[in-house]
C-alpha cells in the first residue's frame, strides 16, 4: 500500500508542478521552440513490474489530466500513451546485468547515468516527436517538428535527471 500511496503523490505532484510552475516559466523567444514535461517522468520511472495494461491506463490518465488543465483536446494523452507503448520495447532494448523485474521504480540510481540518460532521451525524443506531430499534423512542418523535439528533449531530461538526483534518495545496497 507504502507504494501505492507513493505514486498517487507522485501523480497529483507531478502534475499540479506541470501546471502551476512549469508552464509558467517564460523562456522569452525560445517559448515557441521548448516545450518542458516534467510530468513525463512519472512514466519515465514508473514501476517495471506492472503491467503494461495498466502502465497504458496511468499514461491515459496522465495524459488526460495534463490536456484538461491546458485544454489541449487530447495531445498529451495521446503522447503519454505513445510513450507507454514504447516503453517496453525499450526496456528490453537497453536490459542491463540488473533485471529490471526487481526494481520498483527507474531512477538514476538503480540503473547507471548513462543507461538511464539514454533510455529518458529516446523516450522523451519520441514523446515529443508524437507531441509535436499531432500539434502540427503536417508533415510539411517536419523541421520545425525536429527543432522542436531536439530541444525540448534535452531540456525536458535535464530537468528529470537533475530532479531525480536532487528528490530521490540513494538506495542503501
């Protein structure tokens, strides 16, 4: 139940710090080229251990609760389940000596920094590549869409990983 409860918090934090901090940052003229999701990362290190079903339904409702304070009609729902969809191929992708069935939740410090970093970056590419895809619906606007998703990636897994090494404990092995 300790987890359960854990996640709820996760869940509601994430998103009332989305909506009432994150998305009031001005970033001046790069505001039109950067988009940060830091709710991304409740997905990002949600459990390997429950199913993908389920991972599916959280992604639906964190999707759908970001669209419903921004009236975005769907894209970050749409974008959240892409991302769950991708996940574990993913995961089997970049699979370590550590099993991921025996971690509760991916962080920096139950994979090393450079698997971690490279599995948010390709994660994170791809939901904002979704993102953005669905924003423009043209492929005429591909560059932009790039642009678009280069930046926010890397600005959007910086904040994860320095959020993460600044909330997150080190686990006592």
């Amino acid at each position: 139940m300790n987890l359960i409860g854990a996640n709820i918090f996760r869940f509601v934090g994430l998103i009332l710090l989305q909506v009432f901090v994150v998305n009031q940052i001005d970033l001046g003229f790069l505001n039109s080229y950067i988009s940060l999701a830091v709710y991304v990362s409740f997905l990002l290190t949600f459990s390997t251990k429950i199913s993908k079903y389920v991972t599916m339904l959280v992604a639906l409702l964190l999707g759908l609760s970001i669209d419903m304070f921004l009236n975005t009609e769907g894209i970050h729902a749409s974008a959240c389940l892409f991302l769950a969809l991708v996940r574990p191929y993913l995961l089997r992708r970049i699979q370590t000596a550590n099993p991921l069935e025996n971690v509760q939740e991916l962080t920096v410090y139950t994979e090393d920094i450079q698997k971690y970093a490279l599995y948010s970056v390709l994660l994170l590419g791809a939901f904002f590549f979704w993102l953005f895809l669905i924003e423009e619906f043209s492929f005429l606007a591909l560059p932009l869409i790039l642009v678009k998703t280069v930046l926010s990636t890397i600005f959007t897994a910086l904040l994860i990983i320095i959020g993460q090494y600044l909330l997150y404990r080190k686990p006592k092995n």
